[in-house]
C-alpha cells in the first residue's frame, strides 16, 4: 500500500498515512486531485479506480471516505478488508465511532492504524492482538500520568 | 530555577491544548488562516519552554496543522526532543509527529540515530515498537545503514509483538540499505516458520513483496512456500502466497504445473471472495505462462471463467468490476472461452456504473469475431442514442471504431455495412471524433477496393447534405467527415452516378465556412470532378455547365482568408479558364486535364519513414562541411551537446543490421507476401487466387443495395446489412452444401481461408460479401522489429535484486557500532558515519558458491515430473539430477571416469539430448512424449509435445526469444490462433545469465509411419548494460518413429491374440556383437523406444509397445552369444520398418 487517506464529504482531509517518502508538495497535489475524483462518483459506482500508476480503493462510512492506493499487481478486495477491519477497530476503540472522535483524538487513530499497517503491511491480522496492544500501549501512558499530582504538576512539589 | 518551573506550568494551564485548538478552528471558519497564524506563535512560544510536557503538547498541535497543509518543518528539532523524552506519553507523540513530518532530507534525522537504537533497545516492548513504527515511515540510508544491526537482533526477540514489527521493516530496511538483504535473509527465512501466526504473516508479507519485485531470487523458496500454501488457513497470509506464486511462475512452467490442482480445490472451496479472486487471477496468469503450446487446461479455464461469471452476476458492484477485469485477462489467451459469455458483456454495458459500462467495452474489444460482429456493433450503436453525456459516447464511438478496424479489419465481412455504421456515427452531436471517423472513411475507401462505388456514393450523398452536419455549431468536430467525402468523390470521382451534382455540391457558397483544410480539399477535388465530368462528354452540355460553374463559383474561394484555399482556387480557376479558351479553339484536352489527377497513391505504413535503412556510405553524423573554428566559443556549446547525443541514439539501432540478416529478412517478407491473400501488390500471378475461390462475384448485395439508396444520412442504415448478411450467410450455407455433395470428389484450392486456419470452421464458413482486397501498408524493404523497452532505472527495487543462494562473504555482515561512543569522543577526526568492518576490509575474499549447487538442483527434483532413471541413486549424484548437463555428453568432467566394473555403473538414461548450442544459449531436447488426441481422430488428432530446455551460457541477458520451425507437409508446429504458417512462436520467458527454463511445443503430424526431420531458427536478443545484439540458432528436430511410440502395458494372453489375428505384418532383424547383459538391452529397448516387456523366459522376451495412432508393435527378442535377433510384427510395415532401423541404430553406438 502507498498511502492512506481520510476524509469527509466536504473535502476535508481528516488523516493521513504515507508509506513511501513522498515530497509535501507532491502529497498536497496528489491528495487535492484525488478527493475531486472519489467526491466526484456516484454512490452506485464500484469503489474501485484506476489512476496514474496505481490503483485506488475507497469507501466511504457515514460522512468519512477511506482511501487507499495499491500497487498494479495488489488485491483490491483485500483492500477493501483492511479498510473495513480499521474502522471496526476504530469503532472498537471509540464505541461506535463518529467524524468527530476522529478530528479530535487524531493521534490515537493515527496510533491504531500504526499497530495495525506498519510500512503498508498488515502487521496482525487478529483484530483482538491489535486491540491489546493499543490498550497496554495507553495504561503505560495512564501510569506516567497518573502519579503526577496537581502540585507536582504546579513544580511545587 | 525553580521559579521558571512554576511559571511554565502556570502558563501551561492557559495554554490550548489540542482539544481547544480543534474546537478553535472550528469556530473561526471565515478566517482559519488568521486564527492558525496566531496559533502558530503560541505554539512557537510554547516550544521555547524548558517544559517537556509543554513541548510535546506544542508538537501534538503541530501534527494536526501538518495535516491541514501547513508548513512544520521549521521545528523538527522539537520533534527531536520530545522523541527523546523518557516518558511514553510524549515519546509516542514526538515519533508520531516525526513519522509524520519527516522525510530524507529532513537534515535533524541524523541527530536521531542513537535515540532510535537506544528506543529499540529500551525493556518496554512499547518504547521499542512505537520506535519501529516511526522508523518505517522515515528511515533513511545512513539510519538504515546504522541501524540494520539492531533491527536484525530484534527479530529473534523473545515478545513476538517485536519480532512481527522488526521483520516488517526489515523491507524498508532492505529498500534503503540492499547490502542488507543477503546477511538479513537467513533470519527472515526463518521466521516463515515462526511459531506465532502474526511473525509467520509477517515474514510471508516481506518476502513475497521482495519475491514480487526480484521472483527469479526466489524461485528456491517455491517448496517452502508451497508447503505453506497447503497447510495455512489464513486468508491474508493465502493470498500474498498465492501472488508470490504467481509471481515465480513465469519463471519456472513446471511450478505452474503443479500449482494448478491446489489451487483449482481453493477456488472450489473458498467462501472469501478476495481469495478467490486472488487464484483466479494467478490460475489466469499460470495458464498464460504455460500456454505456449501445452494442450490448454480447458477444465481450469472453465472453472476460471465460470467463477468470473458469478462474480459479473453479482449485485455488488466491486466484485462485478473485478470480474469483468480478470475476464479481460483471460480473453487475451483463451478468446473463446470468454465469447460464450457474450450476452453477460452486453449486458453490463446497461450498467449505472460508468467504470463497469467502460470494461465491458474493453472486453467487448477481443470478443468479436466474423460472426458476432455486426450483432455487437448493432448493440453499441443503440448504446450510443441513449448514452447521456458526450464522454461516455465519445468513448462508445471510438470503441466501435476500433472494434471494427482493428488487426487490419479482420472481422469485417461486409464494408458496406461498415461504410453504413461510419455515415450513422457522423449523426452524433458534439462529439470530438470527426476525424477518426474520416480516417477510416478514407482508410476503408482506398484499401478495399471493391467498395469504392458504394463509399463514393455514400460520401456524395453526405456531401449534399452538408448543411446537416455543419448547421450546428456544436457540431464543429464532425464536419472532418467533410474532408473525407470531399477527397473520396474527388479521387474516385469515375464511380460517381451524377458528378456534376456532386460538383454542385461541392461548390456552395456556404462550404467556404468551413475550415480552411476541408475547404482547400473541397477546392482541389471540384478540379478532379471537372476533369472526370470533361472526360465524359467533351462539348456536352455538362461539361459546359461544370465549366460555368466552375469559373463563377472558384472567385469565392480565392478571396479566402486562407492561404492554402486560396492558393489552390486560384490556380484552378485559371486551368479552367485556359481549359475554356482551349476548347474554344475545338482542341480536345480532356484525356490531358484527367492525366493532371493520374495515378493511384497508395497507404503507407505510419513507421515506414522511421525504418527506412540508412544507405551504405551514408554517415549522417559526418560534417558536412568542416565546422568553423573555435573563436566563438557562445556558439560552440549547443552544437557540443547536440553532436554528443546524436551518435549514441542512432548508432546502435544501425549496428545490429548486417547484410545476411537483411537478406533474410528481405526473402522471409517476400515470402509472407507470396502467401498473404490481402497483398496484391507483388506479382499479377497472385491476383488469380481470388478468382479461384467460391464465386463470391455472383453475390447479389451490390445489386440490391442500389434499390436501397441513401438519401438523407439521418436513416438508419446498417440495420438492414444484418438482416442481408443474415439471409445471406444462410444461403451461402445452403450452396456450399449443394456443392460439396455434387463435387464430392473434386478438391477445392484454399483460396483465402488459409490465413485463418485455426479458427473455428464457424467462423471459416463466412465468406466475405465483397472482394476484400486490402492492400498492405507500404513498407521499407528491411523493416526492423522494434526492440522493447527496459525496466526504469530509477526503481528503488532494482538495487534488491540480489542472489540469496550465496552463501555469505566474510565482508558481507553488517556494520555493527559496539561502544564506540567513547572512542568516537577521543578521537573527534573519525568518520562517525563510517560502517566499522575497516579489518575485514583489506582482506576481501569471495567465498566460492558451493552450496547453490545442491539447492537449486533440489529445487528442480522437486518440480521435476520426469521419471528419474531407476538405478541413477547408484551413479554420481548428477545422474539423479534431471538437469540436462548429466547426460548431454556437454558435461566435461562429472561423468564417473571409473572403468565399469560393478552392474550398476551405467551411463545413465536421460530423457533429454542436446538439439543445439552455440555460444550463447543450448537447446535441450527432451525426447518427445506424446500426447494422443482422446478424441482419437486417427487423421489429424495426432499432437506430439516437445519439451525443449534453453539454458543461457554467456553472461548476458537474453531476451525475445522467438522459436521457429519450418513447417513441412507432414508436421506443422502448431501456433496461437490468428498468426500465420510461418509466424514464430514467442518463448515466453526470458533468461538471465546462467538460468535454464523448459518451453514445450506442440507440433501436429499427419502420417506417423515415417521420421521426420523439421528445421528450425531459434532467434533472440543478446542484451548487454551498453548494447543488445540479435542472435540466432538453427537446429534440427528430429521426430522419430520410436518417438511416436507410447509405453503401453499388454498382457500376454492379448498379445498371444494379437499375433495370432494374422493383420500383422513381420519383418526381423539381427544385431551382432552385442556384449551387455540381457536385461540392459531390454531397458534400453524400453527406455530409448517406448516398449514395454510383456514376457521374459531366459534369453527371450516379447515386447509391445503401440503408436499415437494405434498401430501394434510387437517384438520377439531373443539372444544368444554375442547376437541378438529380433523379430517383429506390425500393421504398419513402413512404421515396422523404421523402428527397427532405430532399434539397430541406438545398439551401434554403444
């Protein structure tokens, strides 16, 4: 997989994963052209297009349309599975998840993808391995936080 | 201090988090870019602090405006700090952030080195992974480089969660650093068999994306993986196997041989359609590679295509697309297959979606035939009145027209009917295509002669009603067709019915609105409807009328803004005025003014001009005159960099001709001509083949036609062609029938069917309606096959493709950088990026291979299906080695040099000999195994399958290999559908140096009673880094008679029958000094000709063995002393015959 993008109806870009280096003007112009194109089809339409060298894979959840972009020789459906099994983890982790848990934990989404893809491969395949992980990872940042009190925070301590 | 502390957390207090900041951009929408800029400063602010906790909650806010397109770079350094920090919390956002940010020349990467290393180090497996998840999206050479080492330790770590991430980036570190890969790959080998399923898919996903990019490294994997295949259960981890194989099989034909039955069961049982979609596609791609010639796999294809169907059937619109997609896959291959699923097609071009409609079309491409044509274009053509949306229909004409025109119009049996669907086209509005649609108007008129008189008819009827077409201005792009009507009525003006209408026509004040071109063509063929109008009746009162119109309506032109009109008007407006003051003086002058447009042009091929041969002598790069002196030095340099480049790009290409190649080819294109019925440009005596064939002449649709005219082009025309061709091909059916139980006897001339021989006898029975005489485009005499294009350069994969067979050289571990630290602070002035392996370096000693050997030998074992001979464990270990080398007699020293003392030192039998070698490649052959046609059509089901094994010898690459046969009387090579007799088939793969691969080829015999020897030309490029080189070898085949033989068990009660029924004919023969044992002259009998033992008493033995054909061999062996006689029967004796004298054949020389 090349890159992952999120993003609403509106034509905002909600998330973002690269998995090659990938210059930032280039990225801004491949996403600006790419949102054109899927907004642009219809809801009967396949989620399936070709485009420049590669192949585009989206659906879209509620108001959020995922997008992928694999290689010539990928599987699309499989695609289509790792799209759907991140938004069941999402939807795990949020309980039942909306755009705006999205917007604004950001970073545990981007956390979650990154336990699940890591340089565009499917890390684990079990939706519950994934999970864990994500969980142990935030108690270990629960810990660091916890012990501080309000005074120790204030430095007074 | 302490001060400073308090006052940060206080500050920290009012400060945004990302919550706010997110609700604040929110709430400023009319002006986000202010608002952001002011956020910006507070955050710039924030990152100043000493606070770690401060900082990373800047960086977290940063993340977030990086991704709404605002710039961050400038504080990548306090991206570098929070990665450091101790806690995971802000640890995990500054890798976030970095992971985010960072790309290769992001200059501060290099600072993070050996946090990383410290990170991935760290005893919390979530420091360690949130560390490798970073790295694979901003790892660089230099950290790839560094850090190798330690991500390569990680692998074997005791926590599975690390050891699935590290062997996950290790393909990035691959990417980066390729000198990691051979030391590396031990390891990731390994973890294929890792005992947690997470590790496993994760080895599986690294090595098949490597294998994807560089498959022939990896072909000695194909067991393992195969294991895998058949024992895994997981579909994520199926799939990437099943493309891995479908990767490695172009490489190997045996593999997709044995793959074909695992996965055929998949595609049964799975219920997961990206699985089955997965092995359909790679059956697809198996077939494909095995398709050269082995009998095809129809059971799989039909498995392939009927699963395809299900899937278009489906109402989920993805799995629809995707089965249209792989249909069209394996449409290039498998035609027929496909074409049986027609209606399906047709009907998704009835599709809402545009993406699924746009497929079809692509599929609708290869699946026309004769037959179906004008029924698939008919469809279209309603496609196109209700297509909405000028794309889609423009998209639906051009299809059309391709489909129609495409390999030279070869499914066209009726051109007026074509002529019909081109005039209807031009009623579409606004569509762009109007000169396609003239091109093959013009295209279609000049090279099928025979239907110039309905085109010119056709064309003169659209030029009347020109208003038509040119009235809207939305119209604008299809008044081209214009230009083609005008040049067609011009240019065969003779067939015109009423030209001085046409002339008309062609001179209305309204045409000088059209475009300049089309005006200047209309200009310049008016003077050729003149000439023709003049020819036909001097002093008629026609000619005069074309006069008077001529030199009252040409002065519009010559006003015209448009210089080429302009130029032209005039200079026939003063020839019709000269012509005028000519025949005033009562000269005849219309044979002269028709000589003016004398001369037929014919189509030239669009690559002619770039293939003209540059003549001997001719040195375009030589100075035409000496280049002036060096005083100008400004000039001098663009004709420095023009003179460089010239001679690389045209030098090469000239080089690779020599002069015998030329006349070989020159004879090999003359030879195509004599027996392609399209070309009749090459002697009158081909001409006569036309006339030979069915009376097509008396075929009445040019008569009826005429009852039929056009008058206005917004009819429907091509309907009726349907109905026509219909009743037609009916009666044609009905006569043929008549004919061949009159003329039972009488032996038909080919006549044009022989160009399609393979096709179905359907498709052979359609007789054109026409004399189709397409001309060939013109060609230079020595046209060069364009050589093919190489892979990019730039492909970051490339680097990968490295030999992981070798065993590893001493200087091949990875740079490890233990403790160092401390040195590197003494003594500042070392390269702190150097890798430290400096002792091995000066003493660099490649490790012989020793052990590729034994593996990739394993590997061919392993997909050998070839008997291994009985008693070759006993012999050295190469004899139980398939390989050809064994038993070629090439193979210098191997053979065991011992004199033969013991029963089982014997050279081994091999199933393959050398047909050919030179210093390039060496053919092997194997000894032809038959495959008998179950059918068991006696006359032409006879198939024989040559395996041949081409092995590269030299140090280049080898590529377009094509394998040629010249085919005789008795044994053709059979050839894909479509191509001609003497069209060479393409081996389909290519070698790299040292590699081996195995074609096979079906060749059809006819008589098997004799042997046969077949010429053949193996041709193939020879490529080099600098130059590539066309080579070619000639072989012989020879087919023996044994060779049509079958192994064939009898027992001795049917063979007693056999010989006792009396249809046998007998014949003996006697070997003398024979000195081996018994029982080895029976195996050579029965390995070398294909018999079986039936019984064995003592010193005598029977034999049977039975034809591809179904004759009986029966042979009575007896021996005694050093004599051996033989005495056979057969109902064939010229067979017997032959048999025998290759039995005494194969016993002289040994």
């Amino acid at each position: 997989m090349r890159f992952m993008l999120l993003f609403s109806r509106q034509g905002k870009l909600r998330l973002q994963k690269w998995y090659t280096a990938t210059a930032e003007r280039d990225k801004k112009k491949m996403v600006r052209e790419l949102m054109q194109i899927v907004l642009a089809r219809k809801p009967k339409m396949c989620s399936f297009l070709e485009w420049r060298d590669l192949k585009i894979v989206y659906k879209r959840y509620a108001s959020l349309y995922f997008c992928c972009a694999i290689e010539e020789q990928d599987n699309e459906l499989i695609t289509l599975e790792v799209i759907h099994r991140f938004v069941e983890l999402l939807d795990k982790y949020f309980g039942s998840v909306c755009e705006l848990d999205i917007i604004f934990n950001f970073e545990k989404a981007y956390f979650i993808l990154d336990e699940f893809l890591m340089g565009g491969e499917i890390q684990d395949t079990s939706k519950k391995s994934v999970l864990k992980a994500i969980e142990q990872a935030d108690l270990l940042q629960e810990e660091d936080e916890s012990p501080r009190s309000v005074l120790e925070e204030m430095g007074l301590a | 201090m302490a001060l400073k502390i308090v006052k940060g957390s206080i500050d920290r207090m009012f400060d945004k988090n990302l919550q706010d900041l997110v609700r604040g951009i929110r709430n400023h929408k009319e002006e986000e870019a202010k608002y952001i800029s002011t956020c910006i400063d507070e955050i710039k602010q924030e990152l100043k602090q000493d606070n770690i906790a401060v900082k990373a909650n800047a960086v977290c806010k940063l993340t977030y405006l990086q991704m709404l397109g605002y710039d961050v770079s400038w504080a990548a350094f306090n991206i570098v700090e929070v990665m450091s920090s101790s806690k995971f919390t802000y640890k995990r956002i500054g890798y976030l952030a970095a992971s985010q940010c960072f790309h290769e020349s992001t200059d501060v990467i290099m600072l993070t080195t050996n946090q990383i290393r410290k990170d991935l180090s760290s005893p919390n497996q979530y420091d360690t992974g949130v560390a490798l998840t970073g790295l694979s999206c901003f790892v660089t050479p230099d950290l790839a480089r560094d850090l190798a080492n330690d991500i390569m330790t990680l692998m074997s770590h005791t926590k599975p969660y690390i050891r699935k991430k590290a062997v996950l980036i290790m393909y990035k570190v691959f990417l980066k650093y390729p000198e990691s890969l051979r030391p590396a790959f031990p390891r990731l080998k390994e973890k294929l068999e890792d005992p947690d399923p997470g590790v496993q898919s994760a080895a599986v996903n690294v090595i098949c994306e490597l294998a994807r990019r560089n498959p022939k490294n990896y072909l000695s994997l194909a067991p393992l993986f195969f294991k895998l295949m058949t024992s895994s259960t997981n579909n994520w981890v199926l799939i990437k196997i099943i493309k891995l194989f479908g990767a490695l099989t172009p490489l190997e034909p045996r593999l997709g041989k044995k793959l074909i039955e695992p996965l055929t069961n998949l595609i049964h049982s799975t219920s997961a359609m990206s699985l089955l979609y997965e092995c359909v596609n790679t059956v697809i791609a198996v077939l494909i590679s095995l398709s050269s010639g082995m009998p095809n796999h129809s059971a799989s294809i039909q498995l392939c295509v009927q699963k395809l169907r299900i899937l278009i059937e489906d109402s989920d619109q993805n799995l629809k697309y995707l089965g249209l997609l792989a249909m069209s896959k394996i449409l290039k291959t498998h035609p027929k297959s496909v074409q049986s699923h027609k209606d399906l097609i047709l009907q998704c071009l009835d599709d809402k979606d545009e993406s699924i409609r746009l497929r079809a079309l692509d599929l609708l491409y290869g699946m026309v035939s004769k037959k179906n044509l004008m029924e698939i274009v008919k469809k279209l053509m309603l496609h196109v009145d209700k297509a909405e949306g000028t794309t889609y229909r423009d998209e639906l004409l051009t299809k059309i027209i391709d489909i129609c025109s495409q390999s030279n119009y070869q499914y066209i049996t009726n051109f007026e009917w074509y002529i019909s669907i081109l005039v209807e086209l031009t009623r579409l509005e606004g569509t762009r295509h109007g000169h396609l649609i003239a091109s093959q108007m013009l295209d279609v008129a000049i090279r099928v002669k025979a239907i110039r008189g309905f085109a010119v008819a056709q064309m003169a009827t659209l030029l009347d009603n020109a208003h038509l077409l040119t009235g809207n201005v939305q119209r604008k792009g299809i008044c081209e067709v214009l230009y083609a009507a005008a040049w067609i009525c011009g240019e065969f003006s003779e067939h015109l019915e009423n030209p001085m209408q046409t002339l008309e026509a062609m001179l209305r004040p309204k045409v000088a609105t059209l475009p300049g071109h089309i005006q200047a063509v209309y200009v310049q063929n008016a003077a050729k409807l003149f000439a023709t109008v003049l020819k036909s009746g001097e002093g008629s009162a026609d000619s005069t009328a074309a006069q008077e119109m001529m030199i009252e309506r040409l002065p519009l032109f010559v006003q015209s803004a448009n210089l080429e009109v302009q130029e032209r008007a005039s200079c026939i407006l003063q020839l019709v005025k000269y012509i005028q003051k000519l025949q005033q003086k009562d000269v005849e002058i219309a044979e002269e003014v028709i000589a003016l447009f004398a001369g037929e042009l014919n189509p030239v091929a669009p690559k002619a001009q770039k293939k003209v041969p540059v003549p001997e002598g001719l040195d375009l790069d030589a100075w035409i005159n000496e280049p002036p002196s060096e005083s100008e030095s400004e000039d001098e340099q663009p004709r420095a960099i023009f003179s460089k480049e010239e001679p690389k790009y045209s030098r090469p290409r000239h080089t690779e001709v020599d002069e015998k190649e030329l006349a070989k080819r020159r004879e090999v294109r003359k030879q195509e001509q004599a027996s392609n019925p399209f070309y009749i440009k090459s002697s009158p005596s081909s001409q006569k083949v036309y006339q030979e064939g069915p009376g097509v002449e008396h075929i009445p649709v040019v008569q009826i036609d005429l009852t039929v005219p056009l008058k206005v082009p917004g009819l429907p025309m091509s309907d009726q062609y349907v109905k026509l061709e219909e009743e037609r091909r009916q009666k044609d059916r009905a006569d043929k029938k008549k004919k061949e139980k009159k003329k039972r006897k009488e032996k038909r001339g080919g006549g044009r069917g022989k160009k399609h021989d393979s096709g179905p006898e359907s498709e052979e029975d359609i007789t054109p309606a026409h004399m189709v005489d397409i001309v060939t485009e013109e060609m230079p005499e020595n046209a060069l096959p364009s050589d093919d294009d190489d892979k990019d350069p730039n492909d970051p994969h490339k680097a990968l493709d490295i030999d992981l067979d070798k065993p590893l050289a001493d200087n091949e571990k990875l740079p490890v950088r233990s403790h160092r630290a401390a040195e590197v602070l003494k003594s500042p002035t070392e390269d702190e990026d150097e890798p430290v392996v400096q002792s091995e370096e000066t003493s660099v000693v490649a490790a012989p291979p020793t052990s590729t050997t034994s593996e990739v030998s394993d590997l061919d074992f392993w997909l050998s299906n070839a008997p291994v001979p009985s008693n070759a464990q006993e012999a050295a270990p190469v004899a139980a080695d398939p390989v050809p080398e064994a038993a070629s007699g090439a193979a210098p020293d191997s053979e065991p040099e011992e004199p033969k003392d013991t029963e089982a030192e014997e050279t081994p039998m091999s199933n393959y000999c050398l047909l050919a070698e030179n210093s390039y490649i060496k053919m092997m052959l194997e000894d032809a195994d038959q495959v008998n046609d179950i059918q068991g059509n006696l006359q032409d089901g006879s198939q024989v399958v040559v395996s041949v094994i081409f092995e590269n010898k030299c140090e280049s690459f080898l590529k377009s290999m094509e394998f040629n046969v010249l085919d005789s009387l008795n044994s053709k090579l059979q050839r894909p559908e479509g191509s001609g007799a003497h069209d060479a088939l393409s081996v389909p793969f290519q070698l790299p140096p040292g590699v081996s691969n195995e074609a096979r080829f079906v060749f059809t015999m006819q008589s098997i009673v004799m042997p046969q020897k077949l010429k053949g030309t193996l041709t193939f490029i020879v490529k080099n880094e600098d130059s590539s080189t066309h080579e070619k070898l000639e072989f012989k085949l020879h087919f023996t008679c044994s060779s049509y033989l079958i192994t064939t068990p009898c027992y001795s009660d049917a063979f007693a029958k056999l010989l006792e029924s009396g249809d046998l004919k007998c014949s003996s023969v006697k070997l003398e000094g024979i000195s081996m044992p018994f029982h080895h002259l029976l195996a050579k009998i029965c390995f070398h000709h294909h018999f079986s033992v039936v019984e064995r008493i003592d010193s005598c033995a029977s034999m049977y063995s039975r034809s591809i054909q179904g004759h009986h061999v029966c042979l009575l062996v007896k021996t005694s002393e050093q004599t051996v006689s033989i005495d056979a029967k057969c109902d064939e004796p010229t067979l017997l015959g032959n048999v025998l004298d290759e039995i005494k054949q194969t016993f002289s020389q040994c």
